[in-house]
C-alpha cells in the first residue's frame, strides 16, 4: 500500500491508499467528520487512521483495489454537511461517504446517497431511524444506535434497582432520538422518568443549572443523552457537585476516549454500552496494535473508530467481489452486495448486514473501574455484560423500514 499527500480540494484534503495501483478510475471514500467541534477525538484523523488501516488490511490479504480518501469537517451544521456531501458525490467524484456524527446531517446525507445512487456508510450517527423509517437502499447503518444503546444500558439499568430516571440532553435529532428510546427501554422494564432537561447545543458548557435540577427530581439515575465533550464536561461537573453520590450516572452514548477525558475518579461507577473494547478478546488486541502507530497522540482506537475499520473494509470487500467499476456505477448495487456476504472483521468479529441496512454484531455493557483497578492509562472498563448480537438490535419487524417486506 502507498500514501501519498494529494492537492487541497474545496473544504477538505485529499490522501491516496493504492493496493496494486491500476489504471482504472479509483474508487473514492469520502470522510464526513468532526474536525474541531466536540466529537473531534471519537473522529478527525482517528477515523482517517482506521480507514487507512482497512485499506492496509485489505491489500495485505491480497485483494487489487485502488482507492483515495477525501476528508472535511461538518461543522456539525446542517446545511454545510449537506452541501459537502453533495460537491463531493456530484462534482468530487465520491462513491462513499462514511462517519457523519451528527444525526441531522446523516439523514440528510442518506437522502442524497439515494438521490444519486450513490453509498453512505453511517458509521458515526446514532438515529436508529436510519434503519427504521428513513431506511433505504443506499446506506447501511453501522456501529451503534439510539434503539441499541438504549436498551443496553436502560433495561439493564433499572433491572439493577436503578427504577427513576432524569435525562440531561442534547437538544437536537441525535440527543432527542437517544433520551426517546431510552425513555421507552426504562418504561418497559417497569421504570419511571421523572424529568429532562434539554441544553443548546453544541454551545453548552456550564451544565450546573441543569445538573440541579436533576438533583431537586430525586431520581436514582441521570440519563447523560449526549456525547463527546459534553459528556465529559457533564461527568465532571456532576462528580464536582457530588451528584455521582446521589445519583447513578450512565453514559448512553459514551466511549473510551471520553472516560480518559474524565478519569477514573470523576467517571468511576459509570455505566456505558459498547460494541468496541481494546481489550475485550485477542482480536481487538490484534487490531489495537496495528492501529495505534497510526493514530493520533493521546488518541486510542475507540468504537467509532473501529466502526469506520468495519464499515469500509465490507464495502470494499463487496466492491472486491462485483467489481470496482460496477461499485461505483451503482450504490444501491454495492449496498446489496454487502448486505449479501457475511461480515467479519478484528474489530466486531462475525456478522451480517440486515435486510433494514443495520449491521448486526454483539454489544457489551460496561462498567467503570475505580482508580485502585486501573492498571494502565486506557485499562479503564469492566465487563459487565453481553447481549447477542440478535438480542442487541431492534426487531426487524418494530422499525417500520419500508424495504422489509411484510
């Protein structure tokens, strides 16, 4: 494999992955991500050293492909996510876009990949309506979801004692969509929801308005329906107030990254949901250590990275199989093809693409360790628990995708 640095190209930069360079037209990735706003270490050059490591790993086993890699920053706004996706699938020559961490701008991404038949890799998003009714025949959606994370954490939760709850969200799709279904997993399971408090954002950093009220609803549990540094700040902040003495905190949309960023004194007892752990299995291990020589500095491998790996080393694949030039004639044809071969990879092991586009593989609960149990800087989690890969995701039959057939 060669990388090489490539010209700027209108909001974004450009890289070159080659595995036996032919002269066919390449095929082009495009990474829709968070480059400066506060998912920038669960994605930025994290999610670029992922996709280069599956383009590594897939030329190591000896599979002939060509393919470049574009990058840009959304912002984490609607219409600049929109129209970069759009330079990049009409004028740029993208055939995939993948990461979009914003839920707003991955709906609307999936409709333009629709549109013009091209393919959204929906590693970053969390709305399981990308899998339920705003599925459709050009995206797959990958890593985690609203629905899973929800179900994850919330059943298990209030199976433990944890019975009252009060969300702290994240007033836009991604952070509505998070507190709904964990919301309807906590009811479920005979629990209660005693309050929310919704915060702007992205602009919100003193959460302690919010943080009190949650104090005065006496629930046992605050619900954290963010992500990236607002968890971070927020973990903080309530363990300052000594709330995390009063309240059980649970992460619903957590990853390793942030609970480094909050350490281990401040996130200990935290409970969380992942499919993705460094250390949970040899494989994970395998994949870490390759991985880590091309990450960023103070930057670890975590779900979402791991999720773009998986997500792009399938499509490729699949390109691999019906051929490079029939990929990129058709998204809708290259999404079948990966909804048709089984997954397998050394960041979620086996698996399979749903009829719905969702990626089915198991996730695990965690828990936090305590300071005394940490034995490196990122040993951080315990397991708590595994849920089937077939128990972990929606029923098919409760999405309401329109391509499941009755």
């Amino acid at each position: 494999m060669i990388l090489a640095g490539g010209g700027a190209l209108a909001m974004a930069g450009a890289w070159h992955g080659v595995a036996r360079a032919q002269a066919r037209a390449p095929l082009r990735l495009g990474i829709l991500g968070d480059l400066s706003g506060p998912y920038r270490d669960l994605s930025g050059l994290g999610t670029m050293a992922s996709v280069r490591q599956a383009i590594e790993d897939l030329a190591g086993a000896g599979t002939s492909l060509q393919v470049e890699i574009l990058h840009a920053d959304h912002q984490h706004k609607a219409d600049v996510g929109a129209a970069i996706a759009r330079q990049w699938y009409d004028r740029e020559g993208v055939d995939a876009i993948l990461e979009v961490n914003n839920s707003a701008i991955a709906l609307a991404v999936a409709d333009l990949a629709r549109e013009k038949d091209k393919v959204f890799l929906a590693t970053g998003p969390a709305t399981a309506d990308l899998h339920g009714p705003r599925c459709g025949p050009n995206h797959v959606h990958w890593t985690y979801d609203t629905w899973m994370l929800a179900h994850g954490a919330g059943t298990a939760t209030v199976r433990a004692g944890g019975d009252s709850w009060f969300f702290l969200t994240a007033d836009y799709a991604f952070g509505h969509a998070l507190q709904r279904d964990t919301q309807r997993a906590v009811e479920a399971a005979g629990g209660r929801v005693l309050g929310q408090a919704r915060y702007p954002f992205p602009q919100t950093t003193d959460y302690s308005s919010f943080l009190l009220q949650a104090q005065a609803s006496r629930a046992k549990v605050l619900g954290l329906a963010n992500a990236g540094t607002d968890t971070v700040n927020s973990v903080k902040q309530a363990h300052e107030f000594g709330l995390t003495r009063r309240m059980k905190l649970v992460g619903l949309l957590c990853l390793l990254g942030d609970v480094r960023a909050m350490g281990a004194e401040a996130a200990q007892g935290l409970l969380l949901t992942e499919p993705f752990y460094w250390d949970l299995n040899d494989r994970t291990r395998a994949l870490t250590r390759r991985l880590l020589p091309k990450m960023p500095t103070n930057i670890y491998p975590s779900t979402n990275h791991a999720g773009a790996y998986s997500a792009v080393l399938h499509y490729l694949k699949a390109a691999a199989a019906m051929g490079p030039a029939q990929a990129k004639a058709s998204g809708r044809a290259a999404i079948t093809q990966m909804k048709a071969m089984p997954t397998d990879d050394d960041a979620f092991g086996p698996g399979r693409v749903r009829e719905d586009g969702r990626k089915i593989h198991p996730v695990y609960l965690f828990e936090v360790k305590a300071p005394a149990e940490v034995k490196a800087e990122w040993d951080l989690y315990r397991l708590a628990g595994t849920i089937d890969a077939d128990q972990a995701m929606r029923p098919l039959s409760e999405g309401g995708c329109p391509l499941v057939r009755s």
